[in-house]
C-alpha cells in the first residue's frame, strides 16, 4: 500500500469509534492489515444472514443497514444504520459463527475488508493490538447489550402502568 494512503486509512482508524482503544500506533498497524477496499451499489448485500465469512469490515464510506430479512413481506426490517467508520462482521469473525443478520448498502457505500489471514498475522506479531481490538469489541457489546436492557425496563414499566405516566 502507498504511504499516502496508508496515512490516510491510518487516520481514518483513528478517527472511527475503535481508534480510541487503538492508538496511532495501533490504528496504524491495523490499517497495514487491510487485504482489500470493497464498493457496493444502492440495495447490494456486503453479506446475508447465515452466510459465514472469513473477514470483518470497516465502513469506508456511505452508509449500510443492518437488516432482518422477511420473507413474509419480501422486506427487511433495518435493525439499524451504520456509517463510515463502524466496524461490521467483527463478531462472526471472531466466534467464527454465520453472520445473524444481514448487511445491505444504502446509497452506494464502500467498506475496507480486514481478512483473516492478515488479522492472524496480527495476533501473532502485535498481540497488544488485537487484545485492545478485542476490548473494544467487547466494550461494544456491553454498552450495546446495557442500552437494550434499559430500554427493555422501561419499555416493561410503561406496559404496566397502560402508557399512563405519574404526575
């Protein structure tokens, strides 16, 4: 990869969600580890519930909704919208699990393809940035699956009380 781009993913790392755990150090290094630049047209899936993957994804550019496909409707139903600079697929990769969800492009979008090959080599040379990647991905989980259960709580509270509110 040319140094100017390398530079500029490496600041675009730093600049996404990861690169606070990461580093520059770190940023640097995983944007070494990029094996390729993906581009995806308006409706195009980056992967499809069940599918299974041997790579994770950063957003590049544009914006991608994580979908629930329905067969019923022949509709998804977006979960939620990620954009440049979110991680996707980290979580498969790492279980080594199907994906449980589908990620289709909104718009025309780009994403940067971290291979499992390349992100082997990491752990074995850089052991200190994969855990912090791991932390992060970790943090994630537990800040996402702490706003679910709140979010669970008080949507359990305004059931039993019938919508009605204290005043």
């Amino acid at each position: 990869m040319e140094e100017n781009k390398l530079s500029e993913l490496k600041e675009f790392i730093h600049k996404a969600p990861i690169g606070q755990y990461l580093g520059l150090r770190g940023c640097e290094t995983l944007a070494k580890s990029v094996s390729a630049e993906k581009t995806l047209k308006n409706d195009e899936y980056l992967y499809r519930g069940g599918d299974k993957s041997d790579c994770f994804f950063m957003v590049a550019s544009g914006r991608l909704a994580l979908c629930m496909e329905d067969p019923k409707i022949n509709r998804n139903r977006i979960i939620h919208v990620i954009e440049a600079g979110d991680l996707v697929g980290e979580l498969s990769f790492v279980t080594e699990d199907a994906h449980k969800i589908s990620v289709q492009s909104i718009g025309q979008s780009s994403v940067y393809v971290f291979g499992r090959k390349e992100i082997n080599e990491l752990y074995e040379k850089c052991p200190e940035v994969m855990f912090d990647f791991l932390k992060a991905v970790i943090k994630r989980i537990y800040t996402t699956t702490t706003s679910v259960n709140q979010q669970r709580e008080e949507l359990a509270a305004y059931l039993a009380t019938g919508g009605r509110t204290k005043l």
